[in-house]
C-alpha cells in the first residue's frame, strides 16, 4: 500500500506536528497490558531511518540521567504506585548482587532518589546469600563512585512476603522495585509473593529472549506505521535470527554464517550486521560482522566471548540484526541514544559515546562515555526538539512491544 510518510525528514516533521495523537494511540494500545516498570531502549539513527537496537526491563544508568529528567521519572513513580495502592509509601528496592562495581552503586543510589521524590520509603534488601558472604551478617553496606553511602539488607520470604533476617528491621513493603535481570534466575519462588513485583519477575534473562522481544516490535511498528500510513522501514532494523549453537564445539556457526549472508544481501554494500547473544546484556555477547566468513572463522577469544555471558550464562540462540550505521556524533565520536522509560512513559534519556568505536560497532564497550540528554520538555505538538520526539516515539513503541512480551511470558 502506498504510504504518506516515505522518508526519515518526513517521519521527523509528522511525528513533530502530530505529537499528541501519536502519544494518545500509543497510550490505548497499552492499555490493559502489563507494563515494565522501568525500560532502557537504545535507538541508533542513521541517515535513513530510526530504530531500537535493544531493550532492558532492569535499567542500570539512573545516574546518567539529568536532574530535569529524574524528576519527570520522579513523577511516573508516583503515578504507577497510587495506581498500585494511592498513597502507596514503603518500597522495596532488589537490586543486582554485583556490588563491587561503584558505577552501578551510583545508579542504585540515584534510582534510590528518584523513588523517595515520589514520597515513597525504599529499602534495598535482597535474598541472595551470596551478597552478604563478605560481612558475614546481615548487612551489607557499600559507598557509590560518587561517595554515596548504601545499605542492602538480607531478606527471606516468610508468610508470602519479604522479610528482614534482622527482626530490628521492618519491611513491610507495598510494592517491589526489581532491579535485578536474573540472568541466573534468584532462587524466589514468586508466586508465593503477595507483594506486587515490577517488572515482572518472569521477564528476566534467565526466560526472555531477544528474538521474542524484535518480532512483537516488528509486529507493533507494522501496526503503528498502518494506522498512520508510515513506511515500516523508516523505524525499525531488520533481523533474523539461529537457534541451538554453542559457540565452544562451533555447532551452529555454519548456519550463523548463511544467515549473516542472506540479511547482508538485502542490506546496502558496506553494510554490517550485529550478531547478538539473544539472552545477553551490559552489550555482552556481540560481535559485528560484515560477511558469513567472518563467523566461520572466529578465533577462540572471540568465540569465547560469544560462549558465555554475564552470571556464566550459557549462550544457545542468537539475533542476526541490521547494522544501523549511526550518523550521530559528539565531540566527533560515534553516539547513540538511550531512552529511559518508567511506566511506558518516555522519562530521561542519555547519549552513548565511543572515540575507540566506528559509526557501525557496537558502541557499549570499552571506551563508552555518557552525555546526558533532558527529556523532559517534550510535551505538545512541535515545542520540542524533533529528533528527541522521535527517540522518544520509537522508544515508546519498544515499551509497548515489550508489554505484549511480557504478556506472553507471564501466561
């Protein structure tokens, strides 16, 4: 069918005049739909089109967000607890156990900030035993890169709720922030769980997928782009993906390779393409190619690399992706954008940076700088900055496709 929106200037200058129709027909699609809580949706632009290139339900860059934007987040906190319970106050914070890394420490804290803004108590606790080995007790008290101080409390489930191994310390938690992704699944049984847990506790890697995620986000863009007569191609990568490999033995890598072949072929001459751990996250499991041979001849350290992931998570499926060619730049160096989302409401956003990179790598490696990029005066149709609305749009839509994942995975 013939569309009225046919290139990237046009999609920036519809999405611009008509802001509120789009936000409006996004926010009745979500309705009735679990939301992740929390979202990190990494879009790339490239000369010719927009497009996410991944998704996280358990988010680790608070910190890199403006003050502006934090209270926006602040805001949707608030919004989605009273929805919860009004006048919602105690909040539970389970964060992840890597607690040696004092970057993800400052994000904890700010995350932490950003919670008590919306009037709310937060306690971190977790049941890991594994998290309090060092101290050998009950606390574990940590400070941030930035100097900020921290407690996480030992917690264990009794009558249906979490529970203080310290009987000094009361919980009583309304509701549950996860901030952990379970690449190894916690040993919870969360069904037993009475509190409400967002995200979701069954949408962690240890089950997600990043297959699932990108064919309900093509299946949502096709939907959006019909109802308002927008080429699909202009806001979305093209994928394909290879299941049952094992990178150690090379099984699979022969199939990896005719797949990277076919999508290159469908790709302008010079293109690459991203193949991605389907199961990975913090940019692990990736490498960029830009020829079949490429796989087939993979050294150890770079299968390696491919073999396992973070928490020694086994890597068996991949998603062969488009490489979008970023065409943004900071300081001369290749960026992409990060959209933060709480409640599937565009809250915050960063600029990714790497000089050690190219405009086609994967720019979440060594070398990664952040900018922080404010959000939060986008509001009505053309008072904004067009290309933040755009971000804002497709990073919304990611949202929405991982409500109908989440949907999916908590059937």
């Amino acid at each position: 069918m013939p569309h009225k929106v046919n290139t990237k200037a046009e999609l920036e200058q519809f999405i611009c005049k008509s802001w509120n129709l789009v936000n409006d027909w996004i926010d009745g699609e979500q309705r009735g739909l679990p939301q992740p809580l929390t979202s990190s949706v990494d879009v790339r632009e490239s000369r010719t089109k927009y497009a996410p290139v991944d998704h996280n339900m358990y988010p680790a860059g608070f910190n890199n967000l403006c003050s502006k934007d934090l209270l926006n987040c602040s805001d949707h906190f608030r919004r989605c607890f009273d929805s919860i319970k009004p006048g919602l106050r105690r909040v539970g914070l389970l964060p992840e156990s890597h607690t040696k890394n004092k970057y993800y420490l400052d994000h904890l804290y700010k995350l932490k900030s950003t919670i008590e803004m919306a009037e709310a108590e937060v306690i971190l606790f977790s049941p890991d035993p594994n998290l309090f080995l060092e101290s050998g007790g009950n606390l574990v008290e940590l400070e941030s890169f930035s100097g900020h101080r921290l407690e996480i409390h030992r917690a264990q489930v009794q009558d249906a709720q979490f529970i203080a191994m310290d009987p000094a310390i009361r919980f009583d938690f309304e509701a549950i922030l996860l901030n952990n992704d379970q690449s190894v699944p916690l040993e919870v049984n969360w069904r037993t769980i009475s509190t409400p847990v967002l995200p979701s506790p069954y949408a962690g890697w240890f089950k997600r997928q990043k297959i699932h995620h990108f064919k309900h986000y093509q299946e949502t863009a096709n939907r959006f782009c019909h109802q308002f007569e927008i080429n699909p191609d202009l806001i979305q990568a093209q994928f394909s993906s290879v299941d049952n490999v094992d990178f150690n033995t090379k099984e699979g890598l022969d199939e990896i390779a005719a797949e990277v072949d076919r999508v290159l072929a469908t790709l302008p001459a010079g293109a690459s393409v991203f193949v991605k751990a389907s199961q990975g996250t913090y940019g692990m499991g990736i490498s960029v190619v830009a020829s079949g041979d490429e796989i087939r001849s993979m050294n150890r350290k770079v299968r390696n690399k491919m073999d396992v992931g973070k928490n020694n998570l086994k890597f068996t499926s991949v998603l062969i992706q488009e490489g979008v060619e970023t065409m943004v730049k900071y300081d001369d160096a290749p960026a992409e954008v990060t959209i933060y989302l709480v409640n599937g409401k565009s809250s915050g956003g960063f600029m990714r940076t790497n000089p050690l990179k190219g405009t086609q790598a994967n720019l979440n490696a060594q070398g990664m700088i952040y900018q922080k990029l404010c959000l939060s005066d986008v509001k009505q149709d053309c008072d904004h900055t067009i290309k933040e609305a755009v971000y804002s749009v497709i990073a919304r839509l990611s949202v929405l496709a991982a409500a109908y994942e989440m949907k999916e995975l908590t059937e």
